[in-house]
C-alpha cells in the first residue's frame, strides 16, 4: 500500500510503531483517552509495513513539524517560502494543505513568541477593538502586561471590548493581520474562532496589579455596572483564598461568623479546608468541624452564598489595604 492510500490514523500508528514503545509511551501521554484507543487498534492490526511506507510517513510528520514550526516563526507566507526552497513548489503546497486540515494555528500566533514590551510598541496605536481582538488571542499573562501599559482611558475602553467580543468573522482577522502583515501569522481555520469573553478579561485582570484592575473595574462600573458585576464576581472565588498568606486569612476569619464558614467549606476541598484550619486555634477549628459534621446535606445555593459573603468580605479589606493578595508577576503585591 502507498503512502497516498494511507488514512491519517493509519499514518499514526505506523509512525509509533517505527518510533519505538518507548516514545510511543512518552507520545501516548499527551493524547485523549478515545485517541489512545483508536490508535491502540490500529497498531495492533497492523500486520507488517515496508521500509518504504515507514520512511515515507516519517518524511511527511518531518515536514509537516517543520511546516508548523516555520509558520510559528513567521507565518505562512514565510513557511511556504522556506518549504518551496527545501522541497519545490507542489510538494510546500502540499505539506500546508495538510497542515491547515489537520493543525489549525490561532491568529497572531506569531505574536506570542514576542515580548509583550515590543507588541505594545506596535499596537498601541491602534483602534481599541483591534488591540482587544489581539489581547483576546494571546496568553492571560502576556495580555495582562499589555493591558496594564496602555494609558488609562485606554485599559478600560479595551477591557469591555474583550468581555463584550464572542465570536470574529475570519475575515476580520484577515484583514488586521494584513494590516500589522509581517508581525502576525495568517488565519488557518476558516471557522468562526471563538475568543474573548468576560473569562477572557477575567484572566487577564487576574494577572494585572492590583491598581490596574481597581482602574478599569472603576471605569466600567460607571459605562457598563451589570458587566462589571458579571466580572467582580468571577475575579475572585473562595477556593483563591489560597493566594492569601497566613496573617491576611487570620484577619478574614474574624469578620466571618462561624456557621458562614462552615457552610461555606462544606463543599471545598482538603487544602482550602486546611489553610483555614491551620489560621485558628484548635478549639475553634474543631467547633466548626463538628457544626459541619452535624448540619447534613446542604443546598449548593447555600454554599454558594456563604463563600460569596466571604469573597466579598476579603475584596473589601483588600480595598482598605488590611489584607494582601498574592497575584502573578513575580514580586507584585496587591495591596
């Protein structure tokens, strides 16, 4: 059988049967369960392979890896470039048409290689919905640094253009990545893509400083209260009480009654349930332990209000800057 008369999974199990259990294993590990199992039957039906067909498949994953890499790197222009110099004209085209079917690359992929510091130098000028699409496309941390460098005005405008932003035409991408060009790669999947979102702007305010985040959430409260009330409360839930060091937790505990706290860690898991232990004495923890022992069944709703109140008790002493969150960016501290 020709290489060309191969499907895609058989190509697969021919590629881990040649490289070895060894790698396979590694490979294996990396996969779905259902994709395990499909490429386990296939192995074990493959009876016998010629060196041909197995240096065949091993040239075509070589090129594909390389194809993806060069479009990582700059794109597809610049990867079909650099293929037609290795492999001619029909052959490049053929190995991206492969790649464009079966690895879909996200828009501005080239982008997340760069540091946030030079693509701010080069989309700081441009209209807030297209810095919000790109932010939207790009990494919660890398997005954060650059959200927090533009100027005020500018952060909020930007952050509720990513919360409100659900789906983007391809057309649309095609158009900013021909705008910034060389600098972004090109839209493979001719899907509707789907980015932003309020997760999405969450995650980015979440690895802002603090003062970042207090800015743009004050700007939208004003221009926009119920979105900045779906934001507040998915940016900080009661399992993220493990960000607070031992004196931060301490000073909560003494604003939260103690049936609130109960109810509230009904649901949680061990290590939440031991920070807060370890953050009282041993009365108290086993006081609270027994209520919780005693009260049953309780409703997730009621669970769900309790840690409510207590995020919000911690976000207010966190404003009054009685308490400390320990957030991403190395040494930054929310005070």
């Amino acid at each position: 059988m020709a290489n060309e008369e191969l499907n895609g999974v058989q190509k697969a199990a021919i590629l881990l049967i040649t490289l070895g259990p060894e790698k396979s294993a590694e490979i294996f590990k990396h996969l779905k369960e259902e994709e395990i199992e499909e490429l386990t039957l296939e192995i074990a039906n493959t009876r016998s392979v010629s060196p041909e067909i197995k240096e065949s498949v091993i040239s075509e994953f070589y090129q594909v890896c390389l194809a993806q890499q060069y479009i990582a790197e700059g794109g597809i222009g610049y990867a079909k470039e650099l293929l037609e110099k290795a492999l001619g004209n029909d052959k490049a085209q053929d190995v991206i048409s492969k790649l464009t079917a079966s690895l879909q690359v996200r828009p501005f992929e080239f982008i997340r290689k760069t540091e946030p510091a030079q693509v701010l130098n080069f989309i700081q000028d441009e209209h807030p919905q297209t810095i919000a699409m790109i932010l939207a496309y790009l990494s919660p941390s890398q997005s954060a640094q650059i959200l927090g460098a533009l100027s005020p005005e500018m952060q909020a405008d930007v952050a509720k253009r990513i919360a409100l932003m659900d789906r983007t035409s391809p057309d649309v991408i095609k158009e900013v990545e021909r705008v910034l060009e060389r600098k972004l790669s090109s839209l493979l999947n001719q899907d509707y893509t789907s980015a932003g979102g309020v997760d999405s702007i969450v995650a980015i305010l979440n690895s802002v400083d603090r003062r970042t985040e207090k800015r743009i959430m004050e700007s939208l409260e004003i221009d926009e209260p119920e979105l900045a009330e779906d934001i507040r409360k998915k940016m900080f839930v009661f399992e993220d009480i493990l960000l607070l060091d031992d004196r931060s937790i301490q000073r909560v505990l003494r604003d939260v009654e103690n049936n609130t706290l109960g109810v509230a860690l009904k649901s949680t898991n061990e290590e939440v349930q031991n920070v807060v232990f370890k953050n009282m004495s041993t009365r108290m923890a086993a006081m609270i332990k027994e209520d919780m022992d005693y009260m049953g069944p309780v409703r997730m709703k009621d669970v769900e209000e309790a840690q409510q109140q207590i995020v919000g008790i911690i976000r207010k002493l966190e404003d009054s800057g009685e308490i400390i969150i320990s957030r991403g960016g190395g040494d930054d501290l929310v005070v």
